[in-house]
C-alpha cells in the first residue's frame, strides 16, 4: 500500500468523530397511520443505544430504515457517515443485523449457518473457517457447532445470531428486541455479550426493546411514543428528571380519589388505569396520612424512586402496555 493510501491520524480521528447513527427529521407512514412522526437523534460510534417503547411505539418501523430494508419516506438518515437513501450499498457491509425473529436454518448446523451467511459477505475458505471459528469461540458455542439449531436452547440460539452477525466484522451491530423469548437468565447473559462487545472490540451497539432492565444498561436510550421520540438521554438522568419518589395508588374510583387527594394535600396526581400516581421528593411520608385519610378509597399504595415506566408515563400520561386499533395491517413492535 503507498503512502497516500495510508489514512492519516487526522483522517482516522475524523471518521470516529462522525456518529454512527443520525436522523433529521425522520417521517414514516403506512397508508394513513403514522409510523414515525419527525424523529431526530445522533447516536456515537461507542455507545450501547436503546430505543424503548411499547408495542406501536415505531420501534420496528425505524430498525427497518436504519438496518436498510426499507427506504425513509421523509428527513435525512445517516448510517457510519453515508447517506441511507443514496449509498446503502456502502452500509451494509460495514453493519450487522440481528432481527427480532430467528434468521437461522434450524435444519443446519451452527457452523453451516455462519458458513452460509459468510458467503454472503465474500468470505470463503481459510478466512471464513477462521473469523467462524472465532466467533463460535468468542459467543461459547465452539462445543455446539456440528449441532443443528433446531436443537439449541433460545439462549443459544441468540448467540449463534450475534455470531453470525458479527462473522465480517461489522463497525455497527444493529438488534431488534434482541432479548424477546429469552428467558431472565439468558437475557442478562445475552446483554453481558453486548457489553463485553462494545469494551473489548468497540462495536456499536443499537437495540430496540420493551424490556426495562435491558433498556436501563444502555448508555442512553430514546423513549418513543406513538412514532414519536419523546425524550432522550441516560437512564439515571431520564429518571433523575422527575424528581423526589413516585406514590402509585390503587383504588376505586380513582378520578374521585384524584380530587381528594389535592383537596387534602394539595398534590397533583395522575389517573393511569386504575391507578392515581403522585410525583414529590420525600412522598413515602405521606403514605400514612393518605391511608388514614382515605382508607376505604384504597386498595393498595406503593412508593418507591423513579423507575423507566415511571419516566415513560411522566412523559406520555399512558401505561407502557397500551393497546390501541390500528387501521393498517402492517405490524409495527
């Protein structure tokens, strides 16, 4: 290679200043329902990112856009630097995917599938035994490679997904709800991989999910609601913003309880279901008095810090699991 073809330091340090991920304006409908309604965000080279919401929230509708299988329809998208719309031949080697239902041949072996799946990316012969037989070892399923994966555990089969995904050596792993099926157990293992990932290799890592605790170690995470990202940022600071101990209250006739409790105690509260929920600092103080108060109104009382839910409701006024009538048939999780 001459000189010139060397990247300088500058060149070198340029590229890592670019984001992996940015979107300006992103829009997305199906028919006449609104998938994504002007989303916007940056998302660094060496972060673990997550998109969180409920069911329609548009998290699928914009894992396809960024993982290039469908075309935005309105704003600017930028993949590692590149234009999606103009050069997405340009970001699909340079990424990795792993799709929220199973992509294996369960009739094939684990190292059939990550064989097949490096034809696909041009790798053949002594480099592809090599970069399969690294990231069999590297995801602990050396042991099972001549096993087919209709016989793997869901565990398993996860990680022979995040091996397959990373076989070429992708700058950017992209995951849709990444842990659905998985048990607690091979969740936290599963989210331990994309840990060590991003420390010991650099990959960067960008996930959908509507599973809390996998949503809280993420280095930030974008909270959508209805096509829409309502807030962004650090799960601490998220949290942080509501500020004080959140009081949930469940009872009959909570619009009626919802009254008393600001005639009484002057606090404003929040009906969510049959739910009222009250923001303050120091609110486990005022549980004693409520009880007291309005005994035969309550069912039950918790209090407790700001969790995720909690930031998502504050945010939205609605339950993380809403359900709603769709008017179009495509599905969108």
């Amino acid at each position: 290679m001459s000189a010139a073809a060397v990247p300088s330091r500058v060149a070198v340090a340029a590229a890592a200043d670019v984001p992996a991920l940015e979107a300006s304006g992103l829009g997305f409908k199906y028919g006449e329902r609104q998938a994504l309604r002007d989303v916007s965000f940056a998302i660094g080279r060496s972060e673990i990112f997550g998109f969180l919401g409920p069911n329609g929230g548009g998290k699928t509708t914009l894992f396809k856009i960024l993982s290039t299988l469908v075309p935005s329809q309105r704003g600017v998208v930028r993949v590692l630097g590149h234009d999606l719309q103009s050069e997405a031949h340009a970001i699909r080697p340079r990424i990795g995917v792993v799709f929220q239902h199973p992509s294996l041949d369960g009739k094939l072996t684990v190292a059939e599938n990550l064989a097949h799946h490096g034809h696909l990316y041009g790798l053949a012969g002594r480099k592809l035994r090599e970069r399969s037989a690294a990231m069999m070892e590297r995801m602990g399923i050396t042991a099972r490679a001549d096993d087919l994966v209709e016989t793997l555990s869901g565990g398993l089969q996860r990680r022979t997904e995040l091996a397959k995904a990373l076989l070429h050596e992708p700058e950017l792993l992209l995951l849709d709800e990444p842990s659905t099926g998985l048990d607690p157990g091979a969740r936290r293992e599963f989210n331990d991989y994309l840990a060590v990932l991003r420390e010991r290799d650099g990959v960067g890592i960008v996930l959908t999910t509507h599973y809390m605790e996998e949503a809280e170690r993420c280095d930030r995470i974008g909270v959508m609601h209805r096509g829409e990202l309502v807030a962004i940022g650090p799960p601490a600071e998220l949290k942080a913003a509501i500020g004080g101990e959140v009081i949930v209250i469940h009872g009959r006739s909570v619009e009626a309880l919802k009254q008393k409790v600001e005639q009484r105690f002057g606090l404003s509260g929040t009906v969510i279901g049959a739910t009222v929920r009250i923001e303050r600092p120091r609110a486990h103080e005022l549980v004693a008095a409520m009880v007291e108060a309005f005994g035969e109104d309550i069912e039950s009382v918790s209090v407790g810090k700001p969790t995720l839910e909690d930031v998502f409701v504050h945010l939205t006024g609605h339950q993380f699991f809403f359900a709603e009538p769709r008017p179009a048939p495509e599905s969108d999780s």
